[in-house]
C-alpha cells in the first residue's frame, strides 16, 4: 500500500467517514508500521503481533465512523492494539506463568558483553546494544513495558498514554520512571559499566527521569546541575540514561508483511462495498 503523507489527517478522517475506501486505506497505511511496531514489542510472537496488526486496523475500519476525535487517531489506535494484545497474552497457553520484573535478580540479562570498537566492530556493538534493549524491554513487567513503549519509543504525551492505559498521569510517569530506571541498568554495563552509587548520592537517574518529565523544580534542577558538576559517577549514570532514551526513541517502524497487507486490502474492500454498512463508512 502508498501512503500520501501531504493529505492532512483530518481531510482523510472526514472521507474515511463518509465512506471513501480510498481515505480508509491511507489511514491505515500511515498507522500501520507504528501499530505494528508497538504490538511486536507488546506481544514478543511474530504471529501474534500480525493478528493484533490485522484485527487493530479492521477494528479502526469497521468503527471509523463512530471515531469523534476526542483523542488523535494514534491514540485510539494504541488503544485498540493493547487490548488485543492482552487478550492474546491472556488466551496463550505459551504464557509464563509468572511475569519477570528487570528490577529482581533473575530479570536481569547477563549483559557483559565487551565494548564495541572502531568500524567493523562499532557496528557489531551497536546490533549487540539493539539486541539488549529488546530484551530489557521485553522483560519488564507488562504495565511498565506497556508505558516505556508509548511514552519512550511511539513518543507519546504523558496525558495520552495515561489514557490508553486508562491510569491517572502520575501513575503512568511513577511507572514510566521505574522502567527508564530499570532499562538503563540492564544496558549500563555495554555503554560503559555500571559503578555502584556513592553513599550519600541522591537516586539522580530517578530524579533525572522526573526533569525530563518537568516534574522537578527550577530549585531542585539547580541542586541537580551542582551536584552532577561535582560528582562523576551521577554524571555518568545520566548520561546513560540518556543514551538508553535515545536508543528507544531511534528504534525503526517495521515493514508490514505484504500478506497482511493484501488482507487488509481485501477486507477494507469488502467493508466498503458492503450495503449493510454503507451508513456506517
């Protein structure tokens, strides 16, 4: 499928109400390597995450018309996805029975892999910390993956991933903090080793968390910024911190497999040439 990028969304939202299957597809061609990246990482099964893909972007297409835009399209579509994404995790009998937190020991990745050097080995290191980063995520309990997925690689607002999630703001960055925080250790020791905090230190990654968030005052920033002056082992844990946002952020927008994407052709199709639902298209 093409996507034309120039069309406003709220252009292709009124024909996609009114029926126009030609709208209909443009909307889930834009979305759809988004959605699809946020279920791999949701549902960790290939397969799964193509029949959440496929029944997310049918669901957005059978209800387009009922859609008010109390929220934007991403949103919902988010929404919609995580939904068939626990259901999924509910019904598989591959489920673990018991969900492993980054934070206990057995969580933690034996991550002591060297340190990359010069071309070609820069290139290994870098696949090497892309390998780490999904399995950290991937083992984060589902609440606080599900929030380092929407808030720190799909890039959305605090205010709209607590609505996904239906959660206040303030849970949603409580568990936001938690996951960056347990992320980062997990990758420490590939971005240049994790010392232990020096007695007397303030949780600064926690609190840098809280900055990049603008929950910490001009007053605590500029304690903040006095004691990473004077204290490199904080400098450094922030910095990584950093560095593990901007690996989240940088993670790439799959391809949809050509089969899904001839299904849900054929589907969107079939919606709109159907008499039965011509008043709802």
């Amino acid at each position: 499928m093409a996507s034309d990028e120039t069309i406003a969304e709220d252009e292709l939202l009124d024909a996609a109400r009114a029926g126009d299957a030609a709208a209909i597809e443009a909307l889930v061609v834009r979305h759809q390597s988004r959605v699809f990246r946020f279920t791999q990482r949701m549902c960790r099964d290939p397969h799964d995450a193509e029949d959440v893909l496929q029944e997310t972007l049918l669901a957005m297409t059978r209800s387009i018309a009922d859609f008010r835009g109390a929220s934007s399209i991403s949103t919902w579509l988010y929404t919609i996805a995580r939904s068939y994404c626990i259901k999924k995790r509910r019904r598989s009998k591959f489920a673990p029975a018991h969900e492993v937190s980054l934070t206990s020991d057995e969580g933690r990745s034996a991550l002591d892999l060297p340190d990359g050097g010069r071309a070609p080995d820069e290139i290994v290191h870098g696949r090497e910390i892309e390998s780490a980063l999904s399995e950290a995520v991937g083992t984060l309990a589902p609440p606080y993956r599900e929030v380092l997925l929407l808030r720190d690689v799909e890039g959305l607002p605090a205010a709209e991933v607590a609505q996904v999630m239906g959660l206040t703001v303030e849970a949603v960055k409580s568990r936001l903090h938690r996951a960056r925080v347990s992320v980062r250790e997990a990758l420490a020791p590939m971005m240049g080793g994790l010392e232990i905090r020096r007695r007397g230190c303030p949780d600064m990654v926690r609190l840098f968390s809280k900055h990049l968030e603008g929950d910490v005052s001009p007053a605590v920033c500029a304690r903040m910024e006095d004691h990473l002056s004077r204290c490199p082992y904080c400098e450094r844990a922030c910095e990584s911190l950093k560095q593990t946002l901007r690996l989240c952020r940088a993670q790439p927008s799959p391809s949809v497999p050509e089969a899904v994407e001839k299904r849900l052709r054929r589907e969107i199709e079939a919606l709109a040439a159907n008499p039965r639902l011509q008043g709802r298209l």
